[in-house]
C-alpha cells in the first residue's frame, strides 16, 4: 500500500483530469499497455477495482494496493508517456510526487514516506 496522503491524492487527481473518470487521454487499451510497460501489473485486474472501472477509479485502487515503488515508476512515467498535455508546473509537481514516493529516504519537501520500496 502507497503511502500516498489524502492531500496528494487530491493534488495528483486534479493535474490528471481524473474527476470525469478519465486520466489524462489515455483510452482502455493505452491505459493497460503503460502501466503493464511501466510497474509489470495489470490495471484491469480485479486487485484494483474496489474503487470502480473506470480507470480514474483503477488508478485510485492501483494507489491503494501497491506499494511506494511501484507507485512512483508508474506517476514518473506519466509526463513522458505522450497522453495528454501536462503544464511545466504540472510535470515538475507530477515528477517531484512520483520522486518522492520512489526515493522515500531521499531529503525532500516531504519525509514523510518510509519504508516499502523494495515491492
């Protein structure tokens, strides 16, 4: 489980236009083929549908079931992955979340993640 805070969420949610269900422009299959090229999971898997289906709501439960690592490979390649357009603010805010969930021990504007990078 991410230790994610309830604030970074919501922050993480408004740069990814996730509050209409979508995330970004990805379509199913895109959305499937970057996080499965990204972290090895599955989005569609039933492990991440206690949210709902909608991939907003998949990606709200791939936060609530990985861990630390695999969250910050899948937000760090999110800039680069060409679905939607991200802001400079947008991209710099998404790498430095996704840099802090990866590097936990790493001195940030944020010390509060610890532990779990090896899953």
């Amino acid at each position: 489980m991410s230790t994610l805070t309830n604030i970074e969420k919501r922050k993480l949610e408004r740069i990814l236009g996730m509050s209409s269900g979508y995330v970004l422009d990805f379509s199913n299959r895109t959305f499937s083929e970057f996080v499965t090229d990204s972290t090895g999971r599955e989005i569609y898997d039933s492990r991440y549908d206690s949210f709902g289906g909608s991939k907003a709501n998949r990606l709200r439960g791939f936060w609530a079931a990985e861990g630390n690592h695999n969250v910050g490979k899948l937000l760090a390649r999110i800039p680069r992955s060409g679905a939607g357009a991200l802001s400079g603010r947008q991209f710099r805010r998404l790498e430095e979340v996704a840099d802090d969930v990866r590097l936990p021990t790493r001195p940030s504007y944020r010390s509060v993640f610890a532990g779990d990078v090896n899953t």
